[in-house]
C-alpha cells in the first residue's frame, strides 16, 4: 500500500504546477452550412489555462482540407484565456451531416485535446 501511494504522490508533483487546457465547450453545431451561399462558417473557441504556469499551444491540426484553424501563439499564464477560431469551408463537401476534429496540441501534460464542429451541409 505504500507504494502505491508513493507512485500516485509521484504522479501528482508531476503534473503539479504544470499548465493545463480547458475549453468552455468541445462540440459545437454550426447547423446547416449551404454548398451555393454562406457554405463558410466559423466558430472562436474560448479556453482557460487551468494550471499552474504559462500554457502554449505548440500545434493544431485539423482532420481535412476543409476545416482551418488559427489559434492564440502568446503564452497563456495560469487562470488566463486564448482561443482556437475554426473555420468550415463547405464549397467542396457532399450533402449531409458532418462531424470535423481539430487537434489540439500544447505543453498541458495530457499532450493533446480534440475539439469538433458539426453540422449539416444542404445545396
């Protein structure tokens, strides 16, 4: 038994006063997107830096060509706000319901974090 707590309080100053991510929402519907007019859309998600020093996001990568994204490159210090703005380019996709990720990658312990704009491309 003391070991496993001795592992557990290793693991805990590990992740002690590191930064770490949270975003307000991960999933969010643009709703119907239109192949002829306003086949873009976009959406700013909001996070926080959750942790104990400065978050930065090193990489973010989304799933197709039409899904870009652009995101704050400042370090973000603890109890602080950045965004990830995403942006869905129907011009080229089929009819039909969509569900695209972006890939969040930063110095927050857990490497990575996946957020996902979904909707429904209509002619």
């Amino acid at each position: 038994m003391l070991f496993a707590f001795s592992a557990n309080a290793e693991m805990q100053d590990s992740i002690y006063g590191s930064p770490q991510i949270s975003f307000d929402c991960r999933e969010i519907s643009l709703g119907e997107v239109s192949l002829s007019s306003d086949s873009i859309k976009s959406h700013e998600f909001v996070f926080t830096n959750i942790g104990y020093s400065d978050l930065v996001i090193v990489n973010v990568a989304t799933g197709c060509g039409c899904t870009k994204a652009t995101y704050s490159k400042e370090a973000i210090p603890a109890g602080k706000t950045g965004i990830v703005y995403v942006t869905y380019n129907a011009s080229r996709q089929r009819k039909g319901p969509f569900r695209k990720s972006i890939t969040i990658f930063s110095n927050d312990p857990r490497r990575y974090v996946r957020i996902f704009v979904t909707g429904t491309v209509v002619e």
